[in-house]
C-alpha cells in the first residue's frame, strides 16, 4: 500500500493527527451538550484546561482559525461542533480553509454538481 499522499496545503489526518487533537476533538464533540457549549462561553480558558488542550491548541482556540485548529490535530466533524458555537457552519469552514468567501465557496460547491 502506497504511503500517504503530499497535498501542498493540506493537513493530513492521519493516526498521527489524531493522538495529536485527542483533547481537542474531545472537547468539541463534548460540545454536543448546551450545558457544555454554554460552560465554555462562561469561561473558555477554564474549559479548555478541563480537557488538557495544549499551547498551540489554546491559541487556535482562541484565534478561531480553523486552519490552526486542524494543524493541531483538529479533525473537522468535531470542530464543526466548535463552529456551532460561533454561530458558523460547515461551509464557513471550508470557506476559511480554501481561503474564499462563504458565497465564493458555495459558488464553487454549486458549479462542481454539490
């Protein structure tokens, strides 16, 4: 089996990745709850130490960049539940991580047949 693929720009998430973001995806998927979602508004740094969020993932915390996020082991289903609290959705990220416009983005899902 061929190992895997160099994309220029892109974050592979591979095995690797996901030992890197445990904390991190843990934490989004946690935000499942509107009790947690609400908690982590309250006080994101102490939610963000609760699930033992490293530097590099605090700071992409922080700085809302999804790009970021992702680099520090971030996986995108889970971070979508990030998004949610930011009143953002699947499409502002991938708008974010192509560096488009939202309706520059959807443009683009439109014309390929999505």
């Amino acid at each position: 089996m061929p190992g895997p693929r160099n994309i220029p720009g892109t974050t592979l998430f591979d095995g690797a990745q996901a030992i890197k973001g445990y904390a991190l995806n843990k934490m989004c998927y946690s935000f499942n709850l509107a009790a947690n979602r609400e908690e982590f508004k309250r006080d994101e740094d102490a939610y963000c130490a609760r699930y033992g969020l490293n530097a590099e993932q605090r700071e992409a915390i922080r700085r809302r960049n999804v790009l970021d996020l992702i680099a520090a082991g971030g996986n995108v289903y889970y971070l979508a539940k990030f998004a949610g609290i930011l009143g953002l959705d699947v499409q502002d990220l991938g708008a974010q991580q192509t560096g488009m416009t939202k309706e520059a983005f959807k443009a683009r899902l439109v014309a390929a047949g999505r």
